[in-house]
C-alpha cells in the first residue's frame, strides 16, 4: 500500500493555510476598516484578537487531552465548521461585544482545539525522520495564505464592504478546510496498518539514524509529559516560542495600519504583509530541508537574526525599498522559526505524548505573547506612534538569540527511563 502521509498531509495543508489566510492574517486588515466605520480605537479593536489569542492557548492542556483521548482528525473537523460560524458572525458585528464574542470567544476555541496542536499533532504522528520535511511544506501552506489573502481581503474591503468580505472568508473556510481537507486527514499510519514515514518496521533503512544523530530514532521511547515538564530544553523552546509569536502577533494585527499612517495606501500596506507572509514560504520550506542536516539551536539564531534586522527596515520604512527588505527579512526569519518550533519539540521529546506536552506549555507561551497586539494599541493611543513597540520586539528577538545559543543537547539531562 502506497504511504498515505503525503496525501494526509496534503490535507493538512488545506486546512492550515486557509485558517492562517481566512482568520490569523485576515483580522489586521479588517482593522482599519472597522476602526473607521464604528470609531473604535485601535487598542479597543485590538481586544478580540488579544481575546483569541488568550483563548487559543490557554485551553491548550485541554485540548491536548481530547486528541490523546478521541484523535487529532474530530478536533479539526467539528472545529474548523465552528470556525464558519465565528467568520459569518464577524460580517454582523454592531458592537464591540459582537467581535469579542465572535472572533475573540469562538474562533479562539478553533485555534484551540482545531489548529496548531492537533495539526502538528498529526503530522508529528506520520513522520519522524522527514519530520522537518514534512513541517516545512505544512507551514508553506499557511505562508501561501498570508501571502494571497490579504490583498485579496482588501479589495473585497474596498469592492464590496467589510461585512460581505468576512462572509466571503467563511464560504472559502468551509469549501477548503471541513469539505475538502477534512475528507482527507487520518490520525496516525497505524490507523490504516502503515507506519510513520512509510518504513517497514523490519527493513534497515529504519533503523538508520540522520548523520549527526538530530532525528529520532522510532524505537526510541517517548518522553512522559511529567518528564518533559522537567526538562529545561522545554523551557527554552517555550520560551523561543512565546518570542516569535509576541513580535508576529504586534506585526500582524498593526502593520496595515502602521503602514497607512506612514502615507502608504490600504493595498500597498495590506500588500506589505503578504509580501512579508509570501517570503515566509522561503524560511519555511528552508527550514524543513535545513532541519533535515543541522542543529535546530543554530538555526533558530540564524532565523531571529533575520526577524530582528527585518523589523529594523519597518521602523525607518519611509520608501518602498524599505517595505520590501522588511518583508524579506521578517519573513524568511518568521517562517524558519514558525516550522523549527515544532520540529524541536518532537525532535526532543518523541510522538506519543506530543500533543499533551505541547498542550501543557501553550498557556505559557500565550500569557507571554498574547498581551502584545493590546500593548502596542495601547502605546500607541498614548504616544501616537508604534516605535516602542517595535523596540521591545526587538529586545525580545535578541534575547531569544541568546536561548538559541544556550539551549542544551537532545540527549542532554534526559530524564526518560529505560
């Protein structure tokens, strides 16, 4: 029987880059619009996606007990058709409440349980050996819909209001993620009588390990969630996590309109972002085969090095040269890190309890990370501008390149018992 796990992952595919194009990417361009037509203040307008944030991750342990217990596929599937719901209710928002409730409360719940926990899960579950391979091409996917949507979400701003382009995202939603994607994901190869990259269990290409011994190996055992906790090398990669998704959250919820108030206009700035999210696509892809050959800890320096310079472009963007080296930089750096996360985590503590161990740490990357879409709202009612902002990720960015290099060894303080 030929492997399965491309086709799965195909469908993984699908469904992740229509939740990062419809949903993650889409809100920051909705935000000027709506900010306009109710005169709500960016921080205001800020709080749903904050909400969503704090949702999406705070529920992690959660959710990593409903994949052990009924399977990562019902997660995706019943939450991704809520996720239609959430994006039909944004086109009749009224009232602040309404965002909250509909973007901030429901879709913070499909985060949780519907997108990146059970995702990786899944394909944490069909691939050991290609895992980065595999991670890569999964994470390129929601590069390709940051990279089409939002320019695409601006002109149907612009075409025909913002309450019919979340109408049209929820369309979209439904036809790629629950119809075609959810058709084609399975849990795990032992499901279908398969193992995890295809691999006759007898043959001695399973038994090879990847030169320099960074793979696992899939007689290797997992590591218990309670052992893992222990591990300082868990820490670290949390902490790397919290760091890159606090300065793409700032990014991503105000670079539209950061970019307007420098006198750019509404498509050249939501343009900017997709841009940046298109040159992800590189950093991803790079990534996966990069982290296929060399240490995970070096390339993580390597990859903020590039977010850091990246954003340094963005403060002083007063020309379009400016725009395009940020959206090189940031991206290719953002899209290396975003694959490299979970590639660590199961690199280092194996598949079997993969969505439990990253479930449990999610709260903490999300009360790291969470506050910064409302911090920068906040500071920049208050001063009228987004430069502290960007110099507190900045700092950030330097301090997760010195974790990089600090990180331990896979084999370091193992604690797994024999």
């Amino acid at each position: 029987m030929r492997f399965y796990g491309w086709i799965n992952l195909l469908g993984l595919m699908l469904i992740y880059g229509s939740l990062c194009g419809n949903i993650t990417y889409a809100y920051g361009v909705f935000l000027p619009a709506m900010s306009a037509t109710f005169d709500w203040s960016r921080s205001v307008l800020s709080g749903p996606y904050t909400l969503f944030f704090i949702i999406g991750g705070m529920l992690g342990p959660l959710a990593g007990m409903t994949i052990a217990r009924f399977g990562a596929r019902k997660n995706i599937f019943v939450c991704n058709t809520l996720a239609v719901v959430g994006l039909l209710g944004m086109s009749k928002v009224g009232a602040i409440w309404h965002a909250y409730v509909f973007f901030g409360v429901i879709i913070g719940i499909v985060i949780a349980f519907g997108e990146f926990i059970p995702i990786t899960s899944v394909i944490n579950n069909w691939f050991i050996r290609r895992r980065s391979m595999a991670m890569g091409l999964l994470f390129a996917s929601g590069g390709i819909g940051g990279f089409a949507m939002p320019p695409m979400i601006s002109w149907l701003i612009s075409t025909y209001g913002w309450p019919r382009a979340w109408t049209c995202l929820a369309g979209m939603h439904l036809f790629l993620s629950v119809i075609l994607g959810g058709l084609l994901i399975r849990n795990r190869p032992e499901d279908i009588g398969q193992k995890p990259d295809g691999i006759d269990p007898g043959s001695a290409e399973r038994n090879t390990k990847q030169a320099a011994g960074r793979q696992p190996d899939p007689a290797e055992p997992d590591w218990l969630v309670g052992e893992a906790l222990q591990s300082p090398a868990l820490w670290m990669i949390v902490a790397l996590f919290a760091i890159i998704l606090f300065a793409a959250n700032i990014l991503n919820t105000h670079q539209v309109a950061y970019l307007q108030d420098l006198g750019f206009s509404p498509m050249a700035s939501a343009t900017a972002l997709g841009t940046m999210l298109g040159f992800s696509i590189i950093g991803r892809l790079s990534c996966g085969a990069l982290g296929m050959r060399f240490d995970g800890r070096r390339l993580s320096v390597f990859f903020l090095s590039g977010m850091g310079l990246g954003i340094l472009c963005l403060m002083h963007a007063r020309s379009i040269y400016f725009i395009y080296a940020y959206s090189i930089l940031t991206g290719i750096g953002f899209g290396g890190m975003i694959v490299l996360m979970p590639h660590l985590l199961g690199t280092y503590f194996g598949r079997t309890h993969y969505a439990r161990i990253l479930g449990w740490t999610s709260p903490v990357v999300t009360l790291a990370s969470a506050a910064s879409p409302a911090l920068a709202g906040v500071l920049y009612d208050a001063t009228g501008k987004y430069d502290l902002s960007f110099a507190i990720t900045l700092a950030m960015i330097a301090s997760g390149m010195a974790i990089g290099m600090l990180m331990p060894g896979r084999q370091v303080r193992s604690l797994k018992k024999k």
